[in-house]
C-alpha cells in the first residue's frame, strides 16, 4: 500500500512538472541590453500576435544585468549587445546554468555628433584620444572652437564594453565623461548639444549626424564583412539548448527566418545571411 501510494505521488509530481512546463512555456522573460531591446519586443510583439496564449515581457537593464538575471533564474533569455565573459560564464555554470549563445543580429557602434558639427571622419586613435581627454577641443580636429563634451555608456553597457575593447583598447575614459543609461539617452543628449560626441547603435542615427571612421561608412555591409572598424554581433542567451518546438525555441529562432530578418532590417541592425 506504501508503495503504491509513493508511486501516485511520484506520478502526481512528475505530471505537476510537465504541466509546469508547459506553463512556462507560455511565459517567456526577456532581460539585458537596451541595444538588443528593440527587437527583443519586435519580436515579441510578433510571436505574440501569432501565438494569442504566449506572454512575453522585455525589461532593457543592460547586458551584464542579462546576464546576471539568467544566471539567477530571474529571466528565460539575456539579451546582450556583448558576447558573454568568461567569469559570467562560471557564474552560471557554478549555478547549474548552461549559457547557449544565438547569435540574433549584427551591429555597428556608429560615432555622432550634433548635425551643425563640421568634422566628417575621424580615425580609432583620434577617437580614441577623445575618449582618454588627450584632445579636449574640435578646433584640433578641424572644427569649431569648443570644447568637446565627451559622452559614453554607462559601464553595465555591452555597448560600453564593446566600445572600451574596440576602441579604447585598454585606455581609460577621461574624468569628464559623461555617462548615459542608453542609447536613446546618447541620442538625445548629442542632440541637444553643439560639441557633443558618442557613440550608439546603428538604429538610433536619426536626427544626428554620423561620422565615418578610418573613412569607413557604419552600414549594413560593411558591418556584416566587418570592413568598418567597430562592428559587432547581437546575442540572446538561454539557459541550456530550448527544446525544438518550443515557443521559446521559436521565439530565438526568428531571427533566421524570412520574416525576422525582416523585422531587423526595418528596426535599422543588420540581419543575419
């Protein structure tokens, strides 16, 4: 009797699990980067359209809070504008979590400034010159003469961090740097400012002016064969490889289908071939 009854249990919770499963299944987080974060809700927005009974919800904190959030079980997929570290990696490992990378998109980290700026092209070092303070005026850069006003990600930022390897190379950031939680914020900012500078994702150019860098345009092409200088892949993490068929399989899997790669293009990142 003892035996038969532990086997209902078995059987009860067994049953309990795969409806809870199928449950979550319906429910899809999404947590990370706000340069991914347009199309993980494009996405979303879609999927949710084709599927009335999936419920997907996409929080923007940036990609070391991805990060952090899949590795504490507090979101299904990390969107991040960075592949992940190595000490992240541990982290989830060390807690049971198994990061598989999907590769979503491409991106490039364009330079812009206010549309009246004169200055067309500027190379990584003079770029990067900037960034450290070494030049503080664009009167030495063939511009005005005012004083640059130096603005960047906030250092949680994939962004950040894909701009301070690409760019920096190990150099630190000048002490007057201002730091911006996104890159509508950037946007905005060089926007309202005659001598600012910063950088942002190829989607959020409007109503700014783009620079070339090492005379190289920031394009779909030339991000996608990495001709320009500072071009990166887009990422959306899971926990373990999502079971084929599933809706969060489906979800990620957008973006090689026909009509996600639509959904990229129209956003402004670059599809993948």
């Amino acid at each position: 009797m003892k035996q038969t009854v532990k086997r209902l249990a078995v059987a009860a919770a067994v049953a309990m699990g795969m409806n809870a499963a199928m449950a979550d299944d319906n429910k899809i987080v999404v947590d990370g980067s706000t340069t991914v974060g347009p199309i993980a809700k494009a996405f979303a927005e879609y999927y949710m359209g084709k599927n009335p009974g999936v419920n997907i919800t996409v929080s923007e904190s940036g990609s070391g809070n991805g990060a952090k959030s899949l590795v504490n079980a507090a979101c299904d997929v990390a969107s991040m504008s960075r592949a992940m570290k190595s000490s992240e990696i541990k982290a989830a490992k060390d807690a049971g979590v198994l990061p598989i990378e999907n590769v979503v998109a491409m991106d490039g980290l364009v330079i812009v400034v206010h549309p009246s700026n004169p200055v067309a092209d500027l190379t990584l070092d003079k770029l990067r010159a900037i960034y450290t303070g070494k030049i503080t005026n664009w009167k030495e850069l063939g511009g005005p003469d005012r004083p640059i006003v130096v603005v960047s990600r906030d250092t949680n930022s994939g962004t950040y961090e894909t701009f301070e390897t690409m760019v920096m190379k190990g150099e630190k950031m000048g002490g007057k740097t201002e730091y911006m939680g996104s890159n509508g914020a950037i946007r905005q900012k060089v926007m309202s400012t005659e001598a600012a500078i910063g950088y942002v994702g190829l989607a959020f150019t409007e109503s700014v002016k783009a620079l070339t860098v090492n005379t190289v345009v920031a394009s779909h092409e030339t991000t996608l064969d990495k001709t320009y200088p500072i071009a990166r892949a887009l990422y959306m993490y899971t926990n373990g490889r999502p079971k084929a068929g599933s809706h969060l399989a489906n979800y990620i899997g957008l973006a090689k289908t026909e009509q996600g790669m639509r959904i990229i293009e129209d956003i402004g990142f670059v599809p993948l071939k």
